[in-house]
C-alpha cells in the first residue's frame, strides 16, 4: 500500500493482460549481423532506469551496473568456441554437453572499462586482464592513448574488450588498433558494451564487419558534447568518484 494506503497499481509479470503492462524506451533496432543487444527484458530495462537516473547514488549505480555487466559478459561467453563434451552423471547416464574451447582474456580500456573486470572474474575465475588507458579529450571528444599492458600471447587468445559507453567509437575503434596491432585477429575480439550510440555502432560495425559487439542498449543519439543521449553521463565519474 502507498502512503495513505492508496492502492498502488502493480505492474510486471507475464501473467498480466497486455493493457495493464508497463509501457518503456526499449533499444534502437541494430542492421548489423555483428552487433547483438541483450535482449530487452523488463529485468534489464528496471537496470537501466536504476543507472540511467541522475538521482541513482553511487553504491547503487556500482550495484546495478554490475548487475547489467554480469548480463553482458554471460552473454558475451556465449560467442565464444565450444566443443562437444559427454560426461557421466552420478545415475550413470550420459550427457551430451559442451567444453569452451581456448584461451581467452579481458582487456579493460580505462578507467570506466575496469568497472567491468570484476564481472569478468565472477564468470572466469583467474582470467587474465590487459589495460589500455584512452582518455576522452573533453572538448574535441577525440580519443588519446596514454598506456597498454596486455598479456604477451594475446594473440593466441579470444579477446573480450570491455568498456561501458561507446559514443562516438573513437575510444574502441582506437583500441582495437592496439589489439590488431599485437597480432590478435579482428574475428577474436568480443566487445562488451553496456550503452552504444548509433554513430559508434556504426563507425565501428563499418570498419570491422568481423568483430562481434554486444551491449545492452543502443540509444537515440549524441548530444553537441558527445555524450549519450539520454545515456547515462559519465560513467566514469558516476562508478569511482560521484
Ligand atoms: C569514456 C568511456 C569510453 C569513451 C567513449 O571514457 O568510458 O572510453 O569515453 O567515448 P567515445 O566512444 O566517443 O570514444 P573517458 O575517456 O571519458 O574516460 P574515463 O573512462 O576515465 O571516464
Ligand atoms: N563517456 C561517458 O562516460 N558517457 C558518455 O555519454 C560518453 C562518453
């Protein structure tokens, strides 16, 4: 009961008729085979608006992003080579299952892109994390690489890069770069995502057609400073210092 005890309209599960169900913004269609958007789940939206409102503190912002990474990277670990795998159960019967197959590693571009590391941990224990730092210049928007640190035999293994705001994919096409330039095969490369703008979509999607991205949400746009629109801000500043 609300305040009062007004009764409250309670809105949500499958059950209920279509008129009575709540109505929300759901992500921009994508028209790329290489682009995949979580799918639009009223769990995910709710995570979405948690994060998305300006009034979200910072201990709660750090716990529903983390819960919407946790989402992207189960995903994320489905694109990734299986091979058949029969085992016995304890009724002495046998199933026919799957093994991932080779090796595979993070690589955060920082800072905000850390955020998803422990997401990563969570569903692969002792993966190993490379770091590029590229920082956003505030004014132009262009992205400036500073620093990487990544596993000497990247090339041998399946790469998922994490980065939460991709605007105008300056940051990760800058990134990807870096990890081709390292010998890493652009079909070897899963990019991890939480908010895209159509314009980073499609710059990057354009200039490698062979890397797959997975996000939770392709928004409307860019505003005049290049940030998301409605987005989310600076994910950044909202996950470490805000
Ligand atoms: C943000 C974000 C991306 C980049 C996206 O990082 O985490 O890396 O901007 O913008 P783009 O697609 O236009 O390149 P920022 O450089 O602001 O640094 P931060 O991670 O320290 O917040
Ligand atoms: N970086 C962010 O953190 N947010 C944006 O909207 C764009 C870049």
């Amino acid at each position: 009961m609300a305040p009062g005890n007004a009764p409250t309209q309670t809105v949500g599960p499958v059950f209920k008729s279509l008129d009575e169900k709540p109505t929300a913004t759901v992500s921009s269609e994508v028209g790329y085979d290489n682009v995949r958007v979580l799918p639009q789940t009223p769990q995910l939206i709710a995570l979405l608006s948690m994060i998305r409102n300006k009034d979200t503190e910072r201990a709660d912002f750090i716990f529903y992003s983390n819960r919407i990474i946790r989402l992207l990277v189960e995903e994320g670990l489905n694109h990734l080579p299986v091979i058949e795998h029969d085992v016995v159960t304890p009724v002495g019967r046998t199933y026919n299952g799957l093994m991932f197959q080779g090796k595979i590693c993070g690589v955060s571009i920082m800072r905000a892109g850390e955020a998803m590391e422990q997401g990563l941990r969570d569903c692969c224990r002792s993966v190993r994390i490379g770091k590029i730092l590229i920082q956003r210049d505030d004014e132009t928007a262009q992205p400036k690489l500073f620093y990487d640190k990544l596993p000497e035999d990247i090339a041998q293994r399946w790469v998922l890069l994490l980065d939460p705001m991709f605007a105008t994919g300056g940051s990760a096409i800058m990134a990807v770069e870096v990890l081709k330039s390292r010998g890493v095969p652009e079909d070897h490369i899963l990019f991890l995502n939480l908010i895209a703008s159509p314009e980073g979509v499609k710059n990057f999607a354009t200039k490698f057609p062979r890397l797959k991205v997975v996000t939770a949400f392709i928004d409307e746009g860019l505003d005049e400073k290049n940030y998301i629109v409605p987005g989310l801000g600076d994910f950044g500043d909202r996950f470490y210092t805000i």
